[in-house]
C-alpha cells in the first residue's frame, strides 16, 4: 500500500475581514493616484487644459509642483497597488504637496476643494484602518497559544 505523502508547506494564515477591507481600500486609493498622476501628465504634455498647461507655459511654482506630483502619483499608486509600506508614505507625500499647494499658496495655485477632501477622507480611513489592526494585535496578544512541535 502507498502512503499519503505529508504536506509539509506551512499553512498560511487565513485574512481578517480588517486585512482584506484594508487591500481593497489600498487599490482603490491606487487607482486614484494612478488618475491623477495621469491627469498632470496630461496636463504637461498638452493633452488636456487645451494645451495651456503645457509644461513651459507653466509658471515657475507650477514647473515644480506638477512634474514632482506626475512622477510621484504613479509611484504611490504602484506601492498601494502591491500593499507594501512605502506605498502610503508616497501618498501621504503627494497629499501634502497638494494640501501645501491647494491651501497655503492657494494664491498661486489655486483651490481645489475637491483633493483636499478627498485627501483628508482617505488619511481618515487609513488611520481607522491603524486603530482597527492596533486593537486586533492587542486583542491576539491577550490569547494564549501554543505552539507544540
């Protein structure tokens, strides 16, 4: 008679509802990051605005600001996209550069009320989602495991 042959791969814990939630909340975030990089690409290059957001038509403040946040947008959107931890620091980045440009120089750049609540709901999430796995890691440590060979 043959013998079952053992599984010896380690199991993989199964996600929490909290984890899976967070993973869609980051892809989400990502997709949105991904459009508005493409939007300052396309502002750049000439593809939207008419062509008046052409990069050397661009004032000095903006020659700055929307290369920065082309590059960093798509950056950030491929961090959340793979759930890796860089990727809410490069977002959190972009967010400030936009609530800097949006709300303490709105006198060069304009206001834009529409990213800064977007971006404020989104930080307000993310650090809904910390408390949630914060409290789920001290629930799990007051369970007592063992671990026998």
């Amino acid at each position: 008679m043959m013998a079952a042959m053992e599984n010896d791969s380690p199991t993989v814990p199964k996600r929490t509802l909290t984890e899976i939630l967070y993973v869609v909340f980051l892809r989400l975030v990502a997709v949105t990051s991904l459009w508005f990089g493409l939007q300052y690409w396309g502002m750049l290059v000439g593809y939207s605005l008419d062509g008046q957001g052409r990069f050397d038509l661009l004032t000095v403040p903006w020659q700055v600001a929307a290369p920065t946040l082309a590059v960093v947008f798509p950056v950030a959107a491929l961090g959340l996209w793979l759930a890796v931890s860089w990727g809410p620091v490069l977002w959190a980045l972009a967010a400030i550069v936009q609530f800097l440009m949006y709300e303490t120089w709105s006198e060069i750049f304009g206001t834009n009320t529409f990213v800064l609540l977007f971006h404020g709901l989104v930080a307000a999430l993310y650090v809904l989602f910390r408390i949630a796995f914060w409290l789920d890691d001290r629930r799990r440590a007051g369970q007592v495991t063992t671990h026998l060979p």
